[in-house]
C-alpha cells in the first residue's frame, strides 16, 4: 500500500456503487492477499507485485487436514482482528500517513474449499440452507448464518466479516467448466443430430479469425481443456448446434451464454442485472432435469454482484483472460503470421495513426505488386474497375483525367499491399473501466470482415468482407491527375454483405448474405478510416452441411450467414445488451 509506484492507482474517497466502500482485503488459494483498493489493472499484474503471498495451507483431504487448515486460518487471519477494530497507520503512495481498517471482503475458492470454509458437505450450498433434494425450487432459503461455523472457523472473530457474503463465485470452475462444458455441452452435443461426428465438422469448417482459436480436429479429441479453450468453444457453440437440434436446447445454450457474457461485465444496473436473472430463469425453465452445485452457486450470481459490484476485480480465475489487453492463445503465431517480420512503425507514427482510428505497419508486405495479379493472389476480381471509380471520386469529375488506356495503366501498375491493420475500439464501461487504447487486428483475408459506419449498432453499421490493403503509387495519382497525398492513406478493397435480414428469435442471431449487382460480388475500394471493427460470420449449416466446405472456403462457398456476438464482448454489449428486442 505505500508503494510509490501505485500513487496515481489508489482510492482514497468512497465511491458509491451498491455498497459502501472499504480497504478491502482479497483472499484466493491463486494470487494471495491484496488491497482492494489498488486499481485491477495493477494488482493483476505479477510484474507490479500488488499482491503478496502470506503463507502456505496444507491439503490433505482428511478430517486432521480440514482441522489444520482452520487452525492455520486463524494464525494467518489474526492479525486482522485487531487492525479491523482499531485501525493501523499505514504510510500510502501518495506519502500521507492514513488510519486502514483491513477486514475480510472476499474469499475466492473453488467450491470444495468453500465447504471447507463454511463447514458444509459438498453437496449442499455453502452461501444458504438449502437441502440436498431441493436444490433449484422456487423457495427461498435463508443464507447461512456466522454461528453455524463458529465452532472452530476462523473469520469468526474477524469485524465487519460474514464469511458466506465473502465467498465469491468462481467464474472459470463454475460457469465455464462445471455449467457449461461439463453439463451443456455435453447434453447439447448428445441432443444434436449426428452427435459428437456432427458437431466436429462444424468446429473443422469454423471460419478462422485473429480472436478465435480454430479447433481443426473437433473438441471430441479435446483431451485436456484450459480456461482459453473454454471461452473459445463458446464464442461458436450457439451457431454450431443452429438447425441440428430442437428449439428448446438453442433456447438454453442461449440463456447460458448470455448469463455467462453478463457475468463478466465490469459495472452492473439494475437492468442488467434483471437481463441476467431472465436468462438464468429461462435456461432453469428449460432444462430441469439434472441440479448441479454448480448451477446452484450460478443462481446467487445476482446477489454476488449487489453485495461485491467489482466482480471483475473478485471473481477471477487463475487462467482468466485478460480482456482488457484482448491477449490469447489463440492468436496467430509469429510461423503463422506473415506480418510477423514486419518493421513496427516508431512511438510518433503510432500516435499519429491512432488519432486517424487506425495503425498499421510500416512496411507493407508486398512493395510492388502487379494490379493484375490481385484477381489471383486476393480474389479482387473487380479491381480495376473499383480503383477506376474510386480515382474519379478522389479528383473530381470535371478532373480526372478519362482515357481510354486507364485500364491498361491501371493493370500494369504496382501498389504497395498490406496483410493487416488495427482499428482502435470505443470505450465500453461494460468491458473496461480503464481509459485505454483496445485495438482490434483485421486481416486481408477470405474469411475476414469488417464493420463499417460513423459509429458502432445496428443502425449505423455496414458489413463488408475485406480483400486487400494497399496504398496507391505516385505514378497512379499522376496519372489520373490527383494529389500525391492520397499515395499515403491506405485503401481497402472490399466486397459488400447485405444489413441485417432477419433476427432468429430462437437463437438469438443474426442473419446476412453477399450482396450482389448483376449477379455479381458487390464491391468498391473504400479509406482504411471507414472500417471502425473486425467481426465473425458463421455459416447457416442448414439440416445438412456440406462435407466440401472448409475453414478456408466456407466463406466463399456459403450463401447464407450467422453475425457471431460473441466474438468481442464489444460485440456482445452492441448488439445483445443494447438491442431493443421488441423493435424487431
């Protein structure tokens, strides 16, 4: 707490959220002991040392081990007993002395060790009184009292300390795991047509995308899963089952998705917070048949957000993703990434291009590539005639200079063509509290698209498939009689999908296809700055698939497309969260 480097991360004044504000103390058997008040986006970070270990606990799952581990509880936590009564002068950041009340706000464990913690057995719930058999009833249960473990329990003589309002929800093991791989997608995938074989084709012909790990032989053959692979098969799951199985398990796989989405967000409403209540209550209605703990600790979820609001800060897992910063493992490595060898632009480029909304590398990746062979190395089957509209637009019609041979010059010129670029996200408080630059990477490729407009939702956007990135020639310009400056502004070559066609009120999606002229692609050539985000289609499967299609034809091959929301939380928030579904 008074270490300097966290001067300008700290919280001194209260801020109202559902709750009052405290010094709050953060347990977990992953991270150790950390103030709470030290902004996420430090104390998460090994680097910074925000977070100390203070001790180790013994496992050893027998009645001597449970007794240790309480004794030793109580050794490590005693200290704040008299520091949460009294107080304790503590030097902070900022080099003022203050009076700390530490106290117990947040115990993070996985559910075996939060039964430990409040003397329970396993099989019932460690937050209420609820009975084995009766798990998942519309009656509701007093929460469980500090008396009931005060036989030994160790925050029993903590201030200010309820022990089951401490114990945090486990993101990863309960709602990734334990709900969704262990329970849906094992029904949902029994419920399918065709079964395991089924799915997995689907999963082998799953358009590829930067933010999306390709899962190339199924997820049968998954033999050992982690949190990243989890949250991956999630962004597709939905779309996969789409059309192989009956209404009612779409129904659920959607409520759950959109449950576990809502849970991740950084500030909560009471709206929200309602739209989270419906979409467990929906899947709850649906699927009855089986009550999982884990289902169980799913349904106080609301709570838990009223009681600690910064879930985001709490309940975190040891192989969380860090959102923030868009990191995974499924990003492209540096063998698979052409660009990877490419000259990073200097700290001035990149700040002039992130006010343009854009960055991009310096070096292209193909200095002087001949127009006629864009049709094909890219596909760009119309791209002379788009560059040709796309000159008269830059130099007026009264200037451009119309001759017969522009189309030859054209073809047997060179551009400098580029394999990816970044855009720069808008700012969402439901995906990110910290005023940071979030960049999202399209790439120039088949099954690459884009959004765009003037700002991001269903009324403003257009959606396009993105084919090649390049910047025109000075001897172009020359010859069509335009300014120089537009040799620097990089173009992009696009083909058109249609706005949105249809919502499915089943599963919640989207639908588009390719937009045509003549019975032709629709395309034009378009500024880098008109492109505001990267996003996913998914093939409608139909009731059969096509055993031709492939993650790097199903684009080109398929009529017909699912807009995935849940490629980017981003996505999710703009055409989940915010979408009226009374106006469609």
């Amino acid at each position: 707490m008074g270490n300097p480097e966290f001067r300008e991360h700290m919280k001194y004044a209260p801020e109202h959220l559902y709750c009052a504000t405290i010094a709050p103390t953060l347990l977990s058997r992953f991270s150790g002991d950390n103030i709470g008040n030290i902004d996420k986006s430090i104390w998460r970070k090994p680097s910074m040392h925000a977070t100390v270990l203070i001790g180790y606990l013994p496992q050893h799952r027998a009645l001597e081990g449970y007794r240790l581990f309480h004794q030793y509880m109580c050794e490590l936590l005693a200290p704040l007993i008299v520091a949460g009564r009294n107080g304790v002068d503590m030097v902070c950041a900022d080099s003022l002395v203050r009076r700390v009340y530490p106290i117990l706000a947040a115990y993070i464990a996985d559910h075996p060790e939060q039964c430990l913690i409040a003397c329970c057995r396993e099989n019932l719930c460690p937050k209420c009184c609820v009975a084995r058999d009766q798990r998942g009833g519309t009656m509701r249960w007093p929460m469980r009292i500090l008396e009931a473990a005060s036989q030994g329990a160790s925050p029993k003589d903590l201030p200010h300390a309820d022990i089951f309002h401490s114990l945090m929800p486990d993101i990863l093991y309960q709602l990734h795991e334990s709900v969704f791989k262990d329970h849906i997608m094992s029904w949902a995938t029994a419920c399918t047509e065709g079964g395991k074989l089924e799915v997995d084709c689907h999963f082998k012909a799953m358009p590829k995308h930067p933010e999306l790990r390709h899962f190339k032989k199924g997820i049968s053959l998954v033999s050992q899963w982690t949190g990243t692979k989890y949250k991956n098969m999630e962004k597709v799951f939905l779309s996969v089952l789409s059309g192989r199985v009956e209404e009612a398990v779409i129904q659920a796989v959607h409520a759950v998705l959109d449950f576990i989405y809502y849970a991740h967000f950084k500030v909560h409403s009471d709206d929200l917070l309602k739209q989270l209540e419906d979409a467990w209550n929906t899947f709850h209605s649906i699927r009855m048949a089986m009550w999982l703990q884990c289902q169980k600790a799913a349904q106080h979820q609301n709570d838990y957000i009223r009681w600690a609001p910064a879930q985001d800060q709490i309940a975190k897992s040891q192989e969380d993703e860090d959102f923030d910063n868009g990191k995974s493992d499924s990003e492209p490595k540096d063998k698979q990434s052409p660009q990877a060898s490419h000259k990073a632009p200097s700290q001035a480029e990149e700040k002039e291009q992130l006010a343009n909304g854009f960055k991009i590398v310096k070096k292209p990746a193909y200095v002087r590539a001949k127009v006629s062979e864009l049709v094909k190395d890219f596909g760009a089957v119309d791209f002379t005639c788009c560059l040709e509209d796309r000159l008269c637009q830059l130099a007026g019609p009264s200037s451009y200079r119309r001759t017969g041979d522009m189309s030859f010059i054209i073809e047997n010129s060179s551009v400098a063509i580029y394999t990816q670029f970044k855009v720069k996200l808008p700012h969402i408080p439901q995906v990110s509290l910290i005023l940071k630059t979030t960049m999202d990477t399209i790439h120039a490729h088949s099954a690459q698209a884009a959004t765009l407009g003037e700002s991001p939702g269903l009324a403003f956007s257009e959606f396009a498939n993105v084919r090649v990135i390049f910047k025109l020639s000075k001897a172009i310009c020359y010859t069509a009689g335009i300014s120089l400056d537009h040799a620097t502004l990089p173009l992009v070559y696009v083909e058109w999908f249609t706005s949105f066609n249809t919502y499915n009120r089943v599963n919640g999606l989207y639908t588009l296809s390719r937009s045509t002229r003549q019975h032709r692609r629709f395309a034009s050539i378009i500024p880098i700055t008109d492109i505001i985000r990267s996003y996913h289609l998914i093939p409608v499967w139909g009731t059969s698939m096509d055993r031709t299609w492939t993650s790097d034809t199903v684009v080109e091959l398929c009529k017909k497309f699912y807009f995935n929301p849940y490629l980017h939380y981003h996505d999710f928030v703009e055409f989940q969260y915010l979408v009226d579904r009374d106006e469609l």
